[in-house]
C-alpha cells in the first residue's frame, strides 16, 4: 500500500471537508493536503441528501456559533456560487403561523433573525402572505427573503475543483482506521490508502465523527444518532400549489423544523422532511439495518433518556413515516388543498445528530482537539450553508499546528 506525507489530512470529502481543504490551500499555498473518503465520490452521504436550502439563521440562539456561522457563511456560499458559476437562487422563503399559540414563537423568530443580522425580514398578514404563496392558508407570515436554494452536491464539486487544482488531493476508497499520535504529528491507518502520516489531522467525518474521535483515542461527550428525514415530491402537474419554500414555525424543543415545502434547484417540489430513527448511520431506508450500529443506539443511556422525555412525539414521527395519509394531512395544515393523489415518491437524508448522555439533542457545533488533532463532532444544519465560515474557523482553530 503507498505511504504518504502530508501537513494536513482531513477524513471525509462531504461538504465541510472539501471547503476546509478548498481553504487551506488556498490561504496557505504549496500546502501538502489530502482528504480520504471511504466512498468511491464525494459529497455521498449527508451533503448529497441534503434539502438545497440556503438557510437565513433565523433559527439559532444568538449569540451561537450556529448563529454567527451561518449569518456570514450564507453570504460567503452565495459569493463563491457566483464567483464559480454554481446555478443558485435567492427566493426567499415564508414561515407560516397557522394556530394562535404559535404567533408568539413566530415572533421569537423574527427577533433572533434581527438580532443574528438576518436582512429585510418582516411580518405579514395572511393576505399578504397569499401574495406570495397564493394556497396558503394562515393568519400571519414571517418573509425571510435572503433564504436561497442551491445544489449542494454542485457546491461540493466546485470545492473539490479549487482543492485539486491548487495541488490538494481527494484519495476516494479510503476508509480511515486507527490513527495514533507521534512525535511530528499523527498516522492514520487507511483501507485502500495505506498508512498516511501528516502534522494535522481534522476530522469532517459527519455521521462516523465520533467514531473517528474515538479511534484516535478522544472521549466524545456524546454520540451520533442517526435521524432520517423522509420526503414526497409533489407531482409536476401539482407544483402550482407551491412557488417557492413555505415552513411552519417550528416546535422550539426540537432541532427539525417540521415538515415543509422545497423548491429545488432544478424546479422539483419536495415536501417533508419527517424525523425518525435511522436503522444504521447510512439508513436511507427503513430497510437498511446495520445490527451493531442500531445496538449502540439503542443501549445508549442518552438515547434512553430522550425517548422516556419524547415518545409521543417519536411515535407520531413513526406512523406519519409509515402513512401518507397522516402525512398529507401535515401539509394540509400549510396549504390545505393538497392531497395524498399530489404526492409522488420522493427521497431521504440522514442527519448526524449529536445526543448527549443527559438525553439532549446538542443545537449547536461540537469541534474537540488538542496540539494534532481537531474532531467535528456535531456539524447538523445549517453546516452545508455555513461550510466556508466553519472552515475559516477550523482554519483558524490550527494555526499554530501548522506555524
């Protein structure tokens, strides 16, 4: 197997892999980096089953590193689909209150979006709603419209154009095994790479972030869960009914946003997602069982405790995953004439949710490390929209590794 040198080696080519790597080359040209990737492409998991929105950061905490990265890497992201020619749109989206008990979240919403420098929000009532999603039904409306949709897996491919082309390279079919400090930096033993050695190492592995933690001798203070997101598409003859991105306001003891409307890139309607426990960490299916993952999972104290606080709402998610009449009926609840007959199979995501022991799902980026070493443990949305402001943060984070 070839053994190889490097100063950086980064473990996943998703889309916080490449745009870390992409970063570092840039700003430190004739840096020898390398990504390893254990699929044969890259952007195969998380960031190629991702929605294709680019998020606002109305969402998050202010305050938040999920709220400062996302605000100035929404930016950065549009900048750098410009720049490249990566086909995006700034479409802006509706968040809709249908019930009276939500207006005051709704509200919430709108303050943290003002004080996170989310631009030109402001509130409507249902008839300007209509406006723009004219089947809509509400009795008010947060405007967000500096919310986009892009390709992310064509974001990640242009990454990988400006890494490659400014001498990084992506080794695909290298799975990253045990990996061991030494006295000049670390060692990463690899299936189908070989033994690779280099003075930093960043781990951007997603939904195997922690297991890369532990193998280099780190104890994560928590575990990736895998959550599946299931989604419908609306059939083309239906896609009047929704012209661009229409969301409910989200339940704020969760970290989904419940099921939604998408315009995507290429013009499809995708309705969803829903959240349900993931089988395996790659569980696109509910068919898809990986024994040993799914046992961590469920003997894991942390998840014990989050199922004793939420299984009704855990055993909602499940029959909705399982019945598109209780599903149909969600998106009834945002534009009421759609109908089971408007919805044609559609595809899944995984999300990486970092749990903790204490049974709470983690809301903002978990980043360990030490003088060799820096794990991304927990990187969910809106990691794809803020890829290049978190990896000018990583960037920063090994300065001193690299000086």
């Amino acid at each position: 197997m070839e053994n190889s040198s490097f100063d950086v080696a980064i473990v996943g080519a998703g889309i916080l892999g490449l745009a870390t790597g992409m970063k570092l080359v840039e700003k430190h040209p004739g840096l020898r980096a390398v990504i390893i990737e254990k699929e044969s492409r890259i952007a195969a998991h998380q960031t190629g089953h991702n929605s294709g929105v680019i998020h606002s950061g109305i969402y998050y905490k202010p305050g938040s590193l999920k709220a400062g990265l996302c605000v100035s890497g929404a930016r950065e992201l549009v900048s750098f689909c410009v720049e490249h020619g990566v086909a995006h749109d700034i479409c802006g989206k509706v968040v809709i209150a249908t019930r009276d008990e939500q207006l005051p979240a709704l509200d919430e919403l709108c303050r943290r979006g003002v004080e996170n420098g989310v631009p030109g929000m402001r509130m409507l009532d249902s008839s300007e709603v209509r406006e723009f999603e004219p089947f809509v039904s509400c009795i008010r409306g947060l405007l967000v419209p500096s919310t986009g949709i892009v390709g992310f897996t064509e974001v990640a491919q242009a990454y990988a154009r400006v890494f490659c082309g400014r001498g990084g390279q992506i080794r695909l079919g290298s799975k990253a095994g045990r990996i061991r400090e030494t006295a000049s930096g670390v060692t990463i033993e690899s299936t189908g790479g070989g033994k690779i050695a280099a003075r930093v190492l960043i781990n951007c592995a997603g939904l195997y972030s922690d297991r890369v933690a532990r193998a280099s001798g780190f104890t994560p203070p928590c575990r990736i869960v895998p959550f599946r997101g299931e989604y419908y598409r609306i059939k083309p003859e239906s896609g009047y009914l929704v012209r661009n991105l229409i969301y409910p306001v989200p339940d704020p003891r969760f970290p989904f946003l419940g099921v939604h409307f998408t315009r995507m890139i290429d013009g499809r309607i995708e309705a969803g997602p829903n959240a349900v426990l993931a089988f395996a960490r790659e569980g696109y299916s509910r068919v898809r069982i990986n024994p040993m993952e799914l046992l961590e999972v469920l003997t894991y104290r942390g998840f014990h405790r989050l199922v004793a606080r939420y299984w009704r709402n855990g055993m909602a998610e499940m029959a909705r995953s399982f019945s598109k009449r209780l599903f149909a009926k969600s998106l009834r609840e945002l534009v009421p004439r759609v109908t089971e007959s408007d919805l044609g199979p559609g595809g899944a995501g995984v999300r990486a949710q970092a749990l903790g022991v204490d049974g709470k799902l983690l809301d903002d980026f978990v980043v360990l490390g030490d003088d060799r070493m820096v794990h991304v443990l927990n990187a969910p949305s809106p990691a794809a929209t803020s890829s290049l402001a978190i990896a000018g943060r990583l960037i920063e984070s090994i300065a001193p590794m690299l000086a």
